[in-house]
C-alpha cells in the first residue's frame, strides 16, 4: 500500500507528526493559555499531512478540499496568534516607571 | 469543487501574509530579536505553501508542489523554537522585573526608615525648643506622646493599605492615643465622611495630636471638632471653651497649646497639607483653629491661594 505514497509526502508526515508530538508536550508544559493557537496550528497542520496521504487512497477530491479547509485553519490560528503576541506585549517603559 | 480549494488556497495565503505583518509589527524588545527572526522565517515558509497551493489549483502549475510538503513541515520546528526561546525571553524578563522590583522595595524601605528616624529626631529637637519650662519626665511624657502619634498614624496607614483614611477614624484614634477617660466626652466631633488620602491623613495626624494633647493636662477645657468639605478643600475647625467658670491655671493661652505646638501645627498644615491656618479668639466662640487644605493634589509650585 505504501508504495502508492511518494516518499516526499511520507517525509511531510512523519515530521508533521513528529513535530507536533513534540510541540503537544512542550507547549502543555508552558505557562498560561496564550499557546493554544499555535498548538492548534500544530495540530491542523498534522492534519493536512495525513489527508494529502489518505487522499492517494479514499476519495481524493474530499480529501483535497479538507486538506486545504486545515490549512486555512492552521492559518488562522498562526493570525490569531501572531494578533495576541502584538496585543499582549506589555508595556516596558511602565515597567520601567519608578513607584512614587 | 476546484473554485472552494482556490479560495481556501487564497484565504489560508491572506492569512498567513496577516501573520507576518503581526509578527513584523510585535515590538522586538517583547519577543526577543531570535525568537522573532524564528517566527517569521516560519511563516516565510508556510507563506511559500500557501502560494504553491494558489498556483497549483488556481493556475494549474504546480510550480511549488514538490517542496510542498518538506517546506510546511520544517515550518513546524521553527515555531516550536520560537515558542520555546520567547518561552525562555519571559522568564528572563519576569525575573529581571522582580529583582528590579525587590531593589527598588528595598530602596524604598530604607527612604521611609530614614524618614521617620529625621521625623522622630525633629520632634525631639522641637519638643527640646519649647518655651515653657519643663521637667524631664514631662518631656519624656511628651516625647512618647508624639513618638506614639507617629506610630499611631503608621498603623491606620498600614491597615489601610494605601486606601484613603476616613478622617472621622482618624480622629477618634488620635483620641485614643491619650490615656484619658474623659476625653471623648469633652471632644465632639461633627462632620460628613471625608476621604483623606495617606499623605494628607499623615500630615494631619499630628496637628490633631497637637490640638487634642492640652485637653488631657486641662481638665476644664471642652472641645468641638467640625469640619466640612467645600470644592474640593477640607475646612476643619477647633473649638475650645472653658468648661469651667473660673480659669487660672491657663494664663494668656486659653487652648492650653504652647507655642511650640502651634508653630508645629502651622508647619504641618503649610509644608504638609499646603493649606492655611487660622487661630482667633472671642468671647462668644472661645479659642477657635481653622484648618483649610485641598483634598487633591496640586504642584508644589502652585501657591494655595491660587488652587482655591
């Protein structure tokens, strides 16, 4: 069955895969929840790379769109998370203001 | 179906293109400049994807679809980089804020100890400069009087957490710093709540001390508190009569207060409070003190007159 799958999309797989294990467990480890867009992004991605496999196999058409209905939100999910690091920057100069 | 994967194609490359203005635009100084170049070499990346995928479904030319899948997944570790150095910026910072945090408490702690040691000092220097003639137990007693004004005021202080004082609470625990049983039927206090903020009630707890002080040498004396609160400045009034008919014990100062406190009075309510006194006498009201001060802050270069 595998060797219906180019070799570059079983390479895309497993480290999406691989990754977003990683990203699981690292990410669960970081303090507060400003991290679940991207672990979300993570997550879609891995998602994408296994329908681009399962495409060569169950109704590639289906498969095609959900693939790119991921990536999109994998994207917004990156947007989102890119908005909040801007958003949440504090303020240094405040921090820097001496309390009187 | 092909039009539905164009525009998810054009929408996941709109939003990624959202992505890297964000990221360019994220102060640096918040992600740290590695963390950043991480991030945006990512969506570099994810960016390259998302052109690919418009190319391939909306031109048919799959121009960029074989490095497709090596280019979204190599996106992934540079994320989870980023994640883990900006992870690793914060913490730096946290912990550079709260030791800059402790050194500027303890800064702050040694300018108050310093504070109230001067303070203590003046009061020793100023009770030594009084006029009358006085014992050593006498000027102890006086000394430890003020000292426990002082301490008094840093308790209400201190509960208060920074909070504005209720000034009548103020007044009745300046009552309550003299051992006298008596004193709270011969002071009456009148007024509306007021609000003090902690550097006014700091500054009038030892005029009240002052006023109040006579009262528990001079048995005979009455006192009437009042104050009331006009456009933003506090008018508080002392009143003192004689309760007695007959008073020899006073001479020429029918409030009992030396001279020394009076010009401790008028020192605090100048430096302190920025207001203005007031000190008259007649037969109809007695020996009456007016004390007028802004409730809000104004510039030190701003004389009192001008703030009414």
């Amino acid at each position: 069955m595998l060797e219906r799958v180019a070799e570059d999309e079983l390479v895309g797989l497993a480290l999406a895969i691989v990754f977003t294990i990683v990203a699981a467990l690292l990410i669960a480890r970081l303090r507060g929840r400003e991290w679940w867009p991207l672990l979300g992004a993570f997550a879609l991605t891995m998602v994408g790379r296994i329908l681009t496999v399962a495409e060569d196999f169950v109704q590639p058409a289906l498969c095609n769109l959900l693939e790119h209905a991921a990536a999109t939100c994998a994207a917004a999910l990156l947007a989102l998370f890119c908005w909040r690091l801007r958003r949440a920057s504090p303020d240094d100069s405040a921090a820097e203001r001496r309390p009187s | 179906m092909t039009m539905v994967v164009v525009i998810l194609s054009a929408l996941t490359l709109v939003l990624v293109l959202f992505s890297m203005v964000e990221a360019l635009r994220t102060p640096p100084q918040t992600t740290g400049v590695p963390a950043r170049v991480l991030l945006i070499l990512a969506i570099m990346m994810l960016l390259v994807v998302a052109v690919g995928n418009l190319l391939e479904h909306g031109a048919d030319n799959p121009l960029l679809d074989a490095f497709e899948g090596y280019t979204a997944a190599m996106a992934m570790p540079m994320l989870l980089f980023f994640a883990l150095v900006l992870r690793m910026h914060r913490e730096i910072r946290r912990a550079q804020r709260a030791a800059m945090r402790e050194r500027r408490l303890r800064d702050e702690l040694d300018h108050r100890v310093r504070n109230n040691l001067a303070a203590v000092l003046g009061l020793i220097d100023l009770t030594r400069r009084s006029d009358e003639p006085q014992s050593v137990a006498s000027f102890a007693q006086l000394i430890r009087s003020r000292v426990l004004t002082l301490s008094t005021t840093h308790e209400i202080l201190s509960a208060c957490r920074g909070r504005p004082v209720d000034l009548r609470h103020l007044c009745e625990q300046m009552l309550a710093t003299f051992a006298s049983n008596d004193l709270l039927e011969r002071v009456r206090v009148n007024g509306p709540a007021v609000q003090l903020e902690t550097h006014l009630a700091a500054g009038l707890a030892l005029p009240l001390h002052e006023l109040i002080q006579p009262l528990t040498a001079a048995r005979e004396l009455q006192a009437h508190l009042t104050w009331q609160q006009t456009n933003g400045v506090l008018e508080l009034s002392w009143r003192v009569r004689n309760g007695q008919s007959s008073n020899s014990s006073l001479g020429d100062r029918p409030s009992g207060i030396s001279a020394t406190s009076e010009e401790m009075i008028r020192g605090f309510v100048k430096h302190e409070l920025h207001g203005r006194l007031a000190i008259s006498q007649s037969p109809l009201d007695g020996w009456k003190c007016e004390i007028a001060f802004p409730l809000v802050e104004f510039s030190d270069s701003l004389p009192y007159d001008e703030r009414l």
